[in-house]
C-alpha cells in the first residue's frame, strides 16, 4: 500500500510579503522531500480544486463568496493577521481538494495514508469567518466530505498544532459524528480550548480539549497521546483519522512557547499510525497546519512522511534544546482530562 503526497505549485502564490504563514514554509519542506528522496517513495499528485458544495458543508456561502471577492480585487485583509492574495482563493480551493483528494484516495482503498501538504492552513477557519492565517478548514472540508460522500461513519480529528483547533471545533461542536482531539499551549492564540469545552447536544464529550501550559516537551505530549488519546480513540472507534499536523509546538518556533522535538512528533505520528491500524485500517490523513521555524517545519514533515510510509526516520536534524523538567501543571491537565472524560 502505497502513501500519497498532494502538493501544488500553485500554493506558493498565497502571499503577503513579511508574513510567517509564507510560501517558503512549503518551498522548504518540498526541497527536503526531494532531498531525502522520499518523492520517489510516495504518490504524488496535484489535487484538483475543492467544488463550492464541498466547501459549503461547512461554510457559509456569503464566507466563500468574500474570500473569492476580495482575491478577485487584487487582494486584502480578512481580519488583522489573515491575508488574501489575487491568488488566494485558487490555493485555498487547491488545499481543500487536497483534504479531500486524500481522504478519498484512502476511504475508497487506493493509499493506505497519505499528507496534504498545504496552505493556507485551516483549523482556525470558521463557519462564517477567516481567521489565524486560515481561509477554509481544510479537515473539516475532508471530514464533512469523508461523512457525505466517502462512506465514513465516524471521523477523528487529531490536531498537534500548538494552537487550539477552533474553526474545527466549531463547526462540529454539536455532532458526535466528527470528533475533535487537540493539544494546544493554553493561554495562547486563539484563547479558546479549555478543558470545559467538551461538546454540545449530541456532541456532548466528543470535543476534548488539553490546555497545555508553556514548556511541555516531547513527554508531556507522548503521554497525552498514551494516557487521553488512545483509550478515547478505542472508544470511539472511527473509520478514519484526520490529523492537523502543525509543527508550531516545535522548540525553535517564533510563535509559541512549547519544546518539542522532531524526534517527538515521530512519536506522535508513530502512534496516531499505530491506532489507525488498529482501529481503522491504517486509514489516516494529515494536513499541514502551522509551523513557522522553516528548518523545523521541513525537517518534521520529512519525518511526518517517512513514518507515514514506513520508512525508518531520518534522525532529528535540529537536535533538542537544553533539558528542563515538564511543568508540574501539565500532569494536572492530563489528570484533569482522563477525570472528565471518564478514563479509568
Ligand atoms: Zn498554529
């Protein structure tokens, strides 16, 4: 079985001159693809651009409709940090269908995984609104498709982007359908993902929330996969797993305070292929989200794609930043949630 990689050239033409959500992010990681030939390991393809249908599972006409607007215009600010590009909205529809090019490849049995590596990125993307660098949620575009047309009774969101996956969690907060978990450093961007947050009506206990204080590493995440991950995901048992992969929880990156290694999300991705196999076939998908530290972003996404392919990963280029002990509040928030959550 083979992994698929879905790329386009044509998302390096979202850009505003400055900006850290910048085309180098993908420029960087293809060049390192290449360069550890992982290109010839995979299936690469260019996706085609997502339908308005696809989109309007989980926007607003009037949101889609703005975003292609103000492209057409020459470009703009959505809000304060989220920029349209004349270019724009052909990359967003391009990683959207990418979400969904994916997802399809692997519902239907064709690649046993596969990486949408996009942008703009997604989770941040609301019902009605851009938001956090993000035009449209791509995995939850993926997940409403995997539910309507791919024939998936119940879709995992995982994000690791450090943070909170927001537009996401909005946009199924009251289904039971899709579920949402996402670590996040907290406070931080956006604000929202606390523990408290766990899910609406029917939703009811299907978003989990872990707040994570600055400062957690590689352990703390591997244990809140271990410890509040796997026994939620053997409860649930779904029949795909959609990862937000963003790499912004790295120790070098310029926007949040977290110390993870690559070496650490090997593990994470290790054990989000671990219970896809498990519990769904090995069905998995994962989008590029954030990542602002280029070396970092590259060197993960390599990782993130020799583990999804099977292969043995390459070894952590950037090393790990000086040892210091887990903040003590980490272990509050894992007990915190396995008590919410009813985990024994
Ligand atoms: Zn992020």
């Amino acid at each position: 079985m083979t992994t698929g990689l879905y790329y386009s050239p044509r998302y390096l033409a979202h850009e505003a001159p400055g900006h850290p959500e910048s085309p180098a992010r993908l420029e960087t990681a293809w060049g390192q693809l290449q360069r550890y030939g992982l290109l010839q390991d995979v299936a690469v393809a260019e996706p085609p651009p997502a339908a308005l249908e696809d989109l309007e599972r989980v926007h607003t006409p009037a949101h889609i409709w703005a975003v292609r607007a103000l492209a057409a215009d020459g470009g703009g600010w959505m809000d304060g940090d989220t920029f349209v590009a004349a270019a724009s909205y052909e990359a967003a529809l391009l990683a959207a269908g990418a979400a969904i090019a994916g997802t399809d490849a692997v519902l239907s049995g064709r690649q046993e995984n596969a990486f949408a590596l996009v942008r703009p990125p997604g989770h941040h993307a609301l019902p009605d609104r851009a938001m956090g660098f993000c035009l449209f949620n791509n995995v939850a575009v993926a997940a409403a498709w995997a539910r309507a047309r791919g024939g998936a009774e119940r879709v995992l969101v995982v994000d690791f982007d450090v943070h909170h996956g927001n537009g996401t969690q909005d946009i199924f907060y009251d289904r039971a359908d899709v579920v949402l978990f996402s670590t996040h450093q907290f406070p931080l961007y956006p604000g929202t993902g606390r523990l408290g947050e766990t899910g609406v009506g029917a939703g009811e206990g299907y978003s989990v929330n872990l707040p994570l204080p600055p400062g957690c590493g590689d352990a703390v995440y591997l244990r809140a996969f271990d410890e509040v991950l796997a026994p939620l995901a053997r409860r649930w048992r779904p029949d795909l797993i959609l990862v937000s992969a963003g790499y912004d929880a790295h120790f070098s990156d310029p926007l949040a305070n977290m110390r993870l290694t690559v070496d650490g999300y090997v593990g994470l991705v290790e054990r989000l292929c671990a219970l896809a196999r498990e519990l769904c076939g090995g069905r998995l998908v994962a989008l590029l989200e954030g990542g602002y530290n280029l070396g970092a972003v590259a060197a993960s996404v390599v990782a993130t794609c020799q583990v999804l392919a099977g292969q043995a990963p390459i070894g952590d280029p950037l090393g790990t930043p000086p040892a210091v002990p887990a903040p003590r509040a980490a272990d509050d928030v894992l007990a915190a949630a396995r008590e919410l959550h009813h985990i024994s």
